[in-house]
C-alpha cells in the first residue's frame, strides 16, 4: 500500500492505473489478503468515522478544505491492505454561481435593450446569454468559464485495488467537495405536498427543470427581439430578475457540510475498499475515484477523463457514481440532463444492478431521471457503461440536498451500507457482463 503525490500533469498515477502495474496485483487476485466478512455493523461504523471527520471541513470547490479532505482520505485509503493511492492537482475555475450570475446580468441588459427598442442588439446579448447558460449547465466546451475566471486548482483522488493486470476495470466515483446553500433548495413546498397527498409525487419520475427557468428568460428577450412584441422582454425581464436574485443567493451563502451530497458517495469508497480486501474479485481491476469540484459542474471528473481516458478501454471499463446514498431509498437513475436528457450509456449495466439488487433483497427505485448534473455525465458521454445511485426522501428529493441541514446526524448509514454492498456484489459479476456485452 502507498500514497504518493501529483502536483503537475505529468507523471503522477499512470503506473499505478496502468493494466499490469506493479503493487498488490496478487493479493487481490489470489485472495491472500482475505480475511473475515465485513459485518454490518462494522460497515456502518467505519463509514461513520468517514463523514463524521471530513464533514466539519469547509470543502468548497478548489478550497484549502477539499485539498485537506483529499489528504485525509489518501492516508485512510492507504492503510487498506492492496491499495495504492494517488492525489492529483487539476485546474478548476470555481464555483458556478458567479458565472451563471454575470449570466443573469447579461440576460437583463439584453430584455432592457429590446424594450428600449435596440432590438437586434438586445437579440444578440440575449442569444449570448442563452449560448452561455447552456454552456455551463449542460457542460460544453466552458468557453465562458475559461475566458472570465481565474484558473485555480482542484484535486482528485485515485486509490488502485483489485487485479492490477486484469483486463476489466470498476472505476467507482464519488465526490469529496461539498455545496452552498440558497434558498432554491428549500423542501418546504415538496414535504408540504407528500404530507396531503402522498401518491401524488409517485407519478412524477423526473424533476422540473430548474435551469430551464434561467433559460426562459433571455428566450423571451429573443422573441421579443425577433417579434417586436415588448410584452415577452417585460416577461423575459420579469423572469431575468427572478432567477439571477435566486442564483446570486447560492453565490452569497454558506458551504453546507455535505453529509449526504457527497460524504455518503466518500464513505462508500472506503466501505467498498475494504470488502474489496477480504473478499477480492479476481479478473477485476478497481479504481475507487473521488473527485474535486464536483459542485463546479464537473470540472474534477472532467479532468480526470481528460488525464486518464487513453488507459481506459471503454470496452473493458465500466463506471459506477456514488452521489447523495445516504437517503431513505436508493434509487438507480436512467439519465440525466439540465437541459436535455441524456440516457446513459449501456442499459445493461443498470440491468445488473436491478438484478443484484434483488438477490441482496436491497429495494433499488427505477425509472427516475435527474434533472441536476452528475459526474456520471462525463463518462457516460465518452461511451463507458456508467451506472448512476442516488437516494431520496419520501417526498422524492435527496435528504437535506443542499442545506444546513445536511449534517452527519442526518445521514441514514443503512442506505450507506446497502449501496456500498450492491456495488460490491456487481463488481463480481462484471467481468464476465463486461465480456458478454462485447
């Protein structure tokens, strides 16, 4: 076992993440290092040690406090018997309240300029605008994002385990930075509708676009523009207004301390590394990832693709995100998209978790499509077979997602555990689904 340090973009991890590589390789394969099953209550008290020390961490996005979560679970990650870790410095550019704000901004001066009747100039600006909320939302290219912010840095995690010279590979995701808080993400309205009609949320299997609200906006300001019609710039004004306030809220608040988004996801990595140790899979590489700057819209995960995508053979590697597990009720997600859905890739990698789910007896909800951004996104766009587990409420929301609230007393650990399990019982049986799919 080792940990070892990245602090550039070159070297690094690769002989570790590299078929082949040198280290444990034949503990894991042969099950020497195998000892007693990992109980459930042992599970859910070395994943209680997770979260409860990283939680009081202010792990903002490219902070002091990330890198210090990374560090923490390097060495706990470490003292697994088999697995080699690595950290991994990678450029961010922040939190993205600030960007989707000037967007906001930029979206009121274009209604304001039709009205004023410079309409094709307010056409353009609002054309800009809507090009610039898709972009950082549905994760483009980040033009906008690269030209106005300051490069900073964030830092992934990457621990090796498993057969280092088998041909498959599980990479496991998870987050370790956590989110601001705002007044969007208050529950009050989705509990208060549970509580006097609770089949109603059954029926509804994806949640409102929220981006699409920003979008509106300067959409209206272009068919007014397009139109001459000012009652859709006073609209695309009005709405403009609305959803700049709410998303400079999130710019003016706190760093929640992110038990369940994603502690929960964290806990799962540790959980998963050491069931890996006393019950090994053979043929099975591992890479159990946590990401940075998850909560900038994926720039962790983008750069560890970016880094490490020629070593992975999208034939031969599959991907499993761990985000928000520690809800009442596990759910398997079909797609997602902000602002347009998108499936995930391979359908058969969901079916196997559906499969396993009911062998373990573990209740896995199906169907539903998420309507915020994941890292599951990145791989899935590349071509990886990419499975995505989240957990809700009741009331079909993430526990505490985004608020104060979201604190270790609040997580539910059995959720934890469950999940954790699950994905380890599909790691055995992925080698031979990986060869079938081929």
């Amino acid at each position: 076992m080792s940990a070892e340090r990245d602090p550039g973009r070159e070297g690094g991890f690769r002989p570790a993440i590299a078929a082949g590589a040198a280290g444990a390789e034949g503990s894991a394969a042969d099950g020497s290092s195998s000892g007693t099953r990992l109980d459930a209550a042992a599970l859910i008290s070395l994943q209680r040690e997770v979260v409860e020390t990283l939680a009081p961490l202010d792990r903002t996005p490219c902070s002091a406090g990330e890198r210090e979560a990374a560090e923490w679970l390097a060495a706990r990650l470490a003292e697994v018997e088999g697995v080699d870790v690595a950290l991994e410095d990678e450029p961010s550019w922040g939190t993205f309240p600030p960007t989707a704000t000037g967007l906001g901004l930029l979206g009121l001066a274009g209604a304001t300029l039709v009205l004023r009747g410079r309409r094709a100039l307010g056409g353009l600006v609002a054309l800009a605008t809507l090009a610039g909320i898709v972009d950082e939302a549905h994760n483009g290219p980040r033009v906008l994002r690269r030209l106005v912010r300051r490069r900073r840095s964030t830092v992934n995690l990457i621990a090796c385990t498993g057969d280092r010279a088998a041909p498959c590979t599980l990479v496991v995701l998870a987050h370790h930075d956590a989110p601001q808080t705002g007044m969007l993400y208050d529950q009050t309205l989705q509990r208060r509708l549970f509580e006097r009609a609770p089949g109603v949320l059954e029926r509804f299997k994806t949640p409102l676009p929220q981006w699409w609200f920003g979008l509106s906006g300067p959409l209206w300001s272009l068919l007014a523009a397009l139109s001459g019609r000012r009652g859709l710039a006073r609209g695309g004004l009005a709405v403009g207004v609305v959803g700049t306030l709410l998303i400079a809220d999130i710019w003016r608040s706190e760093t929640v301390q992110g038990a369940n988004d994603n502690l929960s996801g964290v806990a799962g990595l540790v959980g998963l590394a050491e069931l890996l140790r006393r019950q090994p899979v053979p043929g099975l590489r591992v890479l159990l990832v946590s990401c940075g700057a998850e909560e900038t819209l994926q720039d962790g995960i983008r750069a560890f693709l970016a880094r490490h995508g020629d070593e992975l053979d999208p034939a031969h590697t599959a991907f499993v995100n761990l985000d928000t597990v520690g809800s009442p009720h596990l759910v398997l997600l079909e797609a997602e998209g902000p602002v347009r859905m998108e499936p995930y890739t391979a359908p058969w990698l969901r079916e196997l978790f559906a499969v396993h789910a009911e062998r373990l007896g573990t209740p896995l909800l199906r169907g539903y499509r998420a309507r915020a951004s994941t890292d599951s996104v990145i791989p899935s766009r590349a071509g990886y077979p990419t499975a995505t587990l989240v957990s809700v409420t009741d009331w079909f929301v993430p526990a505490n997602y985004h608020l104060p609230s979201d604190v270790p007393a609040n997580l539910d650990y059995a959720t934890v555990a469950e999940t954790t399990r699950l994905v380890h019982e599909v790691a055995g049986a992925l080698p031979a689904a990986l060869a079938e799919a081929r």
